[in-house]
C-alpha cells in the first residue's frame, strides 16, 4: 500500500484496544540521524536553519495526530508539532516547516544528533504544547489524538518522509536502489541465509579448536559491529 509514485510504504496495525491511556503511555515511530548528517543545519547556534519536514500519511483515524523533533542529550529539547488525517483510509502529504533550536546540546558525530518522531498515542507526561522549542522528554503534541490506541484494527501507514533545508516541500528525492542499500548495511548486515551450513569469505588460519579469520564489512559501519552466528556451522 503506497501513494502514487511509491512502491512500499511503513504500516502500523492495532490488534487489540487499550481502553485508558494513561499519562506515561506511549506509542511511537522514530526515527534517529546522526549528528554528523545534521551538523551543517546549525543546530544549538544563533545560525540554526530553518526545515521543512514533508511525509506521506494514511491513518484509518481522522483528527489532529501529533509528534516532535527532538534531541536526546541530557537536556532534552523537543518540537512538538501536529497535523490533520482530513480523510480516513487516503493518502496525505503533510508539512511542518521550523526553525531548529538555537541552544541545546546536539552531538555532530556519529551518536544520536536529532530524532523525528510520530506519536501513534501519547499521554499528557510525554505531551507538551506544538509550535515552540522547549525542555523535557517530549514525544508528541498536546491535544493529538490517541484514537489509535483505542480502536481495534486502526491502520497508520507512512512514507516518502523528508526533511529538507527551507521552507518549501520540494518533490520527494527518490534514490537508486543501492545508495539506499548502502545506508542500510552502515547500520545492520546480514551475511549467509541461503544455505543449510553457512560459510563465511576471508583469510584466516585455526587449529583444532580455535580458527580465526579476517572478513571486510561491505561499507563501514557506524560503530564497531556485534557479530551474532546463527543457523548451523559445520566445523
């Protein structure tokens, strides 16, 4: 299920209700940039820029849905922002166009600079007023519905997400395949799966009991990797 122009998009379905949101219930979908990707927009400076965040949403809830750009630094800064499902069960492109906060402590390495998150059901803790910078650990705005935590089989997709310098919604910038591909692997690689035992390339030496090797990583990861062997190995 995508709009036109897109092949695949994110879904979310609630197979149960939760009849009372409390005030420390949350439901989200994020997102998280390094801080190097981010560096150049000037976050936590007087030369902070000004964004446009567009996204392609379809929610079998309508009303006024919420959720926040935010670091996760010691301080905490949230943007709370909120938008409108006009129609339930259509597509709908979306805008928020801000400008980004000029004090705060925003990472410009390879942690965690800035997030965008999309509140599926917040309470009133992680809920703070739209439109305005502020302190605390925030996820949405104050007011989105919770419809989708209470409606059994609520639907939400999303897609085409894009956050860009300025204040206007350019057309989404469809990559090729394998640049996209490659952003992926920084993150997470999956070797093998085809076969009953499972073999891994490179140059090594062993012994006995013990054997070691030495294999490249397509594209360097963002931290060193943690490694996890699974299936059957054939010693």
């Amino acid at each position: 299920e995508a709009p036109a122009g897109f092949k695949y998009s994110l879904k979310v379905t609630n197979t149960g209700t939760d009849s009372s949101i409390s005030a420390t219930d949350r439901a989200l979908i994020v997102h998280r940039l390094e801080g190097q990707d981010v560096y150049h927009l000037g976050l936590g400076t007087s030369d902070a820029a000004t964004v446009t965040l567009s996204f392609y949403v379809r929610s079998s809830i309508t009303g006024t849905h919420g959720g926040a750009i935010r670091n996760h630094d010691s301080n905490q800064r949230n943007y709370p922002f909120t938008y409108t499902i006009s129609s339930a069960n259509t597509w709908e492109r979306k805008t928020v166009t801000l400008t980004l906060d000029t004090s705060g402590t925003w990472p410009s390495d390879n942690t965690l600079g800035l997030q965008v998150q999309f509140g599926l059901g917040v309470g009133s803790t992680f809920s703070g007023t739209a439109g305005a910078w502020a302190d605390g650990d925030i996820n949405s705005a104050t007011g989105a519905t919770t419809g989708f935590l209470t409606t059994v089989n609520a639907t939400w997709f999303l897609t085409g997400v894009q956050l860009e310098v300025g204040t206007v919604a350019t057309a989404f910038e469809h990559e090729p395949f394998e640049t996209t591909m490659r952003k992926c692997k920084r993150y997470y690689y999956k070797y093998g799966g085809q076969n009953a035992f499972e073999h891994i390339p490179g140059i090594g030496q062993g012994n006995a009991s013990t054997f070691s090797t030495h294999y490249q990583y397509p594209v360097e990861m963002r931290a060193a990797p943690t490694l996890n062997l699974g299936g059957a190995w054939r010693i």
